[in-house]
C-alpha cells in the first residue's frame, strides 16, 4: 500500500509523459487531431499529479525531476515540433532571402528555451503565487491552439502564410518563457478580493472569450492571460 501510495503521483507524471510522447509523432506525421487529444490528457495528468503528490503527501525529488522530464516532452517539444510544422513549407526563404538552411529549424528555438525555462522553474524558489515569465503548458497551449485553428478551421492564416510572422511569434513566446514578467498563477495567497483582481479579471474574461470564440478562443484566451498579467504586474507577488 505504502509503495502504491508513495508512486501514484509519478505514475500520473509517467502517463503525461506517455501521452506526450504520443502526441509528438502524430504531430510529426500530420495528424495534429491525435496530438490535441494527447496534450488535453497530458495537461490533466501533469495537474493531477501534483494534486495526488500533496493530497497524499508523496512529494519527492524524484518526482520533481520526473514532473520537469515529462513536461518537456509534452510541452516543450511539442510547441518546437508545432513551429518545426508552421514553418515547414517555407523552405530556406526568409523575407526574399535565401538562407542557409531550412527555416522550419528555427521553430525549435521554442523546445530549447522551454528546457531552459523548465531549469530556471525548478531553481527559483520564488514562483509560488505566481509564475515569473510564461510558464511551458500555456506556452503550448498558445502555439499548438493557433494551429489547431489554422488546419481545423483555416483561422489565423495571416500568421501561417507568412514566415516572417511565424519567426517572430516564436522568438518572443522563447524570449516570454523566460522573462522576469510576472505572470498569473491560479493560487489564493489571500481571501481578500482586492488581492484577487487579477485573477477574477481573468476568469470573467477567459469565461467570455470561450463562449464567444470556442476552440479559436484558445490561443485567444492565452493572449488575454498575457495583457492581463502585464496590466496587473504590481500586483502581482
């Protein structure tokens, strides 16, 4: 019992990885439906193990390695591999120029600053009631949810049309996920409503924004998460 009980939480995080891992090839092969249904299992495993880890008080430094280990598959390689895609058809054309290699490599600059994200993350023993820059799920969330949206409903084609807009959103998603900006964490520090602002503005407004915009209203939502985290900076702490 003991050993069920002290193992639950990594098997949840074993299960994200899994899922993830599954959702990288489908989405390497084409099929970016299987990859969205994977990372919606991956995102309630990675939450439901911390949850288990403190409801039965099995937290371990095996476990935060683990956690860390599987989120950068499911949501570091996976957003490299959705640009690597985005980016695909443009060959080695950059703005009329040609480089000297394919474009698509740049989109992985999302994977290799997600890993350093995920280092800083587990460093900082600060981002307890918030996150300090956008953290790797949301991250994913953002690019993969724009194109889901793009191939499902041909949505946000101004930005996939175009290399030298898929280049910039993915440079500064890498520069957001670690940046100092304070980002918004879903954790009550306080009771107070005046402490909770943000938060409330968040949920009212993410609330909106899915029932307005539906599955477009994904990536939507993320960029809100963004404007509201900078607008509420101070607050944030």
């Amino acid at each position: 019992m003991n050993f069920i009980k002290n193992n639950l939480a990594n098997a949840l995080t074993l299960a994200n990885l899994f899922a993830g891992c599954i959702g990288a090839i489908h989405l390497i092969l084409g099929d970016y439906q299987t990859t969205a249904i994977c990372l919606i299992l991956s995102a309630v495993f990675d939450f439901f193990d911390g949850f288990v880890a403190r409801a039965l008080k099995s937290n371990s430094n095996l476990g935060l390695q683990l956690d860390s280990l599987a989120d950068m598959v499911s949501f570091g390689l996976i957003p490299g591999l959705t640009m690597y895609k985005a980016l695909e058809p443009f060959g080695s054309q950059l703005l009329g120029f040609h480089l000297p290699f394919e474009v698509k490599y740049i989109g992985l600059t999302a994977t290799t600053f997600s890993c350093l994200r995920l280092a800083i993350f587990n460093l900082d023993e600060e981002q307890r009631y918030y996150f300090k820059g956008l953290n790797t799920p949301t991250n994913t969330v953002l690019l993969f949810g724009l194109y889901y949206a793009f191939k499902e409903k041909g949505n946000f084609a101004f930005l996939f049309e175009n290399e030298l807009w898929l280049v910039v959103l993915t440079l500064v998603t890498s520069f957001l996920l670690i940046s100092p900006v304070k980002m918004i964490a879903m954790k009550f520090k306080s009771k107070a409503l005046k402490d909770n602002y943000p938060k409330i503005a968040l949920l009212v407004g993410g609330i909106a924004i899915l029932a307005l915009f539906q599955i477009v209203g994904i990536p939507l939502l993320v960029i809100y998460y963004i404007l509201v985290s900078l607008i509420f900076q101070k607050q944030l702490k």
